[in-house]
C-alpha cells in the first residue's frame, strides 16, 4: 500500500478516512504463531475492542485466530462475521450475571473475573465449564491508565484469594477449565511477563481438569522512533519452553492462548484527515484537519504519540507544527511536531491507526464517524461508509411542543 494508493482512497472516499493493510495483519499473525510454533497447541484470541469491523474479524478468522470479547455485543459481532462458537472467548469485567448466561447460551467460553458471580454461577449451573481471571498483581509498563495487573487494578481475582476459590470450586463442583491473566497493555520487558506467567502456572496447580492457560496480552509495538516493540520471538522461545515443561508437570498437554489486540492491528491502520487551515499564530504554526477527538482520542486520552505524516507532499521541507482538530475542545493531536511541510488541502496520515482509533469514535460536536476502507489483495475495499444526517437522527425522538 503506497501514499499514491493512499491519496487515491481519499479521492475516491473522502476524509477523514481509517484505511487498513490486511497483509500487515497477516504478517503480525504469522509472527507471532510462528513464535510458538514449539507448542502443540496455541490459540490466538483477537481482541475484538480494538478494531470491531466485521470484515476485519473475518479477515483475522481466515488466518485460523478465535475471538477475545468484552461484551455480549462483541460476542454477536464475531458470530456476525462467521466465527463459531467453540473460537470465541468472553472476558467481561463488572457485567451482570444475565449477560454471562446469555453468553453461555450462545455456546461461548466464559471467563469469570469476581468472587460473587463465580459463586453465583457455579451454584446455578454447575456443570458448564467456566474460565477463570486470576490477577497477578504484576506492574506492567509506568502507566496506570492502562495496567490492569496491578494490587489497584479491578480486573480479575486477587491471587491471594486461591483458597477462597478454591472453597466455591469445591463446594458447587463447578467445572473450571482455564485460567485467565491479562496484566496490562504495556509489557516492555519479557522478564516481567515470564514472572506473571509463573503466578499463573502455580495457580494452574490448584485445578485438576484444566484445557487451557490464557495469557491474555500486553505485547508492545513502537508508536514512535526509538520506542521499543515487544520482541516476541524471545518471548515465544522462553515461554514455549517454560509452557512445555508445566505440561509435563501436570500431566496433560494444554492449550496456550493469547488474546492481542494491538499487536495485530495497530501498525495496520492508517488514519487520513485533510488539512483545513493552517493558521499562524504568535507561538506556533497551527495545522488544522478535519476530525478532532471524535475520531482518534488515543493523543488526548493517553498521552499517545502517533507519528504523523505529509503523504501530500513527501519531499516538503520539514517544519514544526502544531497538529489540532476541528471540533470546539482542545483536540491536540501532536505538538512541536517536525512534518513535511503543510498547505491546506494536504493530507496527514496518522500512522498505527489500526487499534482503539475507530471503536473509540463518537459523534461529539454531531459530526459523522469516519469511513473505514480495507486495503485487501491490492484493492481499496469500503467496510464502512461515513455515517449521514440520518444516523445522527437515528433512535432520536422528536416530541411535538
Ligand atoms: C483489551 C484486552 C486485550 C488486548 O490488549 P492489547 O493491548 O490490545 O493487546 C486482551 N485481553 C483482554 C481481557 C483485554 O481486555
């Protein structure tokens, strides 16, 4: 996919525009099955939240990856796009115990992350197998906004609470048939993963009828230059080995899942916008486009640095710019930014677009979310048309006064 195939998408479909490269999925899945290919039995679970369109769920499916869901929506999404049942996983936090049972009416694998619905659960229906989220209370990465493994975090089951687990397992004789951790999205070092795992493998001892051990996710790809990226080729020697020799231990051959999200996706999406004005002030040179935090939130919400680049004019001088929205809010997309130099009508890509940018849109200041195009086997496919005045109006009611 070029910047000429790029500008093409935005002439043909307008801006602000999601495009992704479904080769670069490809490419992240078969690295990172190729990385445990030591392991007889490894599921990849695609973490639905981070990109949720359909034909991207059926794209992911048709490499052989199963479905990680956080809500019962996600769950439907995935059975939409053709994934069976038995490929789907539900990790929910903090949903009511109705939703998990009609979870298990759809046939999916639930995973059950607080003491009360698994006491819950297990007594009303003691013989459908339940997966269980334990929290390891490993830090992952500096940053608490996206850390879930943490003594603060309200993710999972304290591992500390093993016996009392262990009492409602016993006294329901509920079916338990894995064990669940995902311990933040900002693993930068493989030895603190390997320690988490370890958390896990002793708390798979306290269970005898085990399928599977789910190590949820965490793996980093780089954003900007000099970030490090996850280097999961070491992580898959380390881990396949450790993971072979439990199995050893407890006499069985399970199943190793993971459920990435970013990995197989954010350095497949490109945002495009369209630059609006460039307006010069006192301080700073000030590229305004046309989308703001509706669109891609990620640099407002955590910080998050997406590089940014001129696909109008590649060769341009570089200077610095201050990168904003149209919406009526501080939309900072990027300051002091080197870029190839801005006129209006440019268009910016955003680069590692593919992973909570879309699912995170809203329709704030009423504008439409974007349109979403699939770069597949050379050609430009639309899996999303821009929303309209219509769908602004929607489930709106109108009363008479
Ligand atoms: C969000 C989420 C993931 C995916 O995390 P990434 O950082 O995108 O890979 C995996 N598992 C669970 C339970 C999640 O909530």
């Amino acid at each position: 996919m070029t910047n000429q195939d790029l500008l093409g998408i935005t002439r043909e479909f307008g801006s602000p525009i999601y495009v992704y490269d479904a080769s670069k999925m490809e490419f992240q899945y078969n690295r990172l099955t190729n990385a445990f290919k030591k392991v007889k039995k490894v599921k990849v679970n695609y973490a639905v939240k981070a990109l949720s369109n359909v034909s991207v769920l059926k794209l992911l499916h048709s490499f052989g990856a199963g479905m990680d869901t956080v809500s019962i929506q996600e769950v439907k999404l995935a059975l939409e796009a053709g994934v069976p049942p038995s490929m789907i996983i539900y990790t929910p936090n903090g949903v009511s115990l109705e939703e998990i049972e009609r979870a298990v009416e759809m046939g999916v694998q639930i995973n059950i992350d607080n003491l009360s619905i698994l006491e819950q659960f297990g007594t009303k229906h003691p013989s459908i197998p339940v997966c269980i989220r334990i929290n390891p209370h490993v830090m992952a990465g500096g940053n608490t906004n996206i850390s879930v493994g943490h003594i603060d975090s309200k993710f999972g089951i304290s591992i500390h609470q093993m016996p009392h687990i262990e009492r409602i397992v016993k006294n329901t004789g509920m079916n338990i048939n894995g064990i669940h951790m995902h311990t933040g999205s900002d693993i930068l070092d493989i030895d603190v993963f390997l320690y988490a795992s370890e958390i896990l493998f002793e708390a798979a001892t306290h269970f005898k009828d085990l399928e599977f051990l789910d190590f949820g996710s965490g793996f980093k790809v780089p954003y900007k230059e000099g970030d490090i990226e996850t280097n999961i080729e070491e992580f898959g020697e380390k881990l396949s080995a450790r993971f072979n020799e439990f199995c050893k231990s407890y006499g069985k051959e399970l199943t190793l899942a993971f459920e990435p999200g970013k990995f197989l996706v954010s350095e497949a999406g490109q945002f495009l916008v369209k630059v609006n004005v460039v307006k010069q002030t006192t301080s700073t040179v000030f590229a305004q486009v046309d989308s703001g935090f509706n669109h891609l939130i990620r640099p407002m919400l955590y910080g998050s640095q997406h590089e940014i680049e001129n696909i109008s004019n590649p060769k341009g001088k570089e200077r610095f710019y201050s990168v904003v929205g149209y919406i009526c809010e501080t939309d900072t997309f990027a300051n002091n930014r080197r870029i190839g130099e801005i006129r209006e009508g440019d268009i910016l890509s955003f680069h590692n677009a593919g992973a909570y940018c879309f699912t995170m849109a809203s329709n704030y200041n009423s504008r439409y979310r974007p349109a979403e195009v699939l770069w597949y086997q050379d050609k430009a496919h639309l899996i999303r048309k821009r929303e309209t005045f219509d769908d602004l109006l929607r489930n709106q009611v109108s009363i008479t006064l």
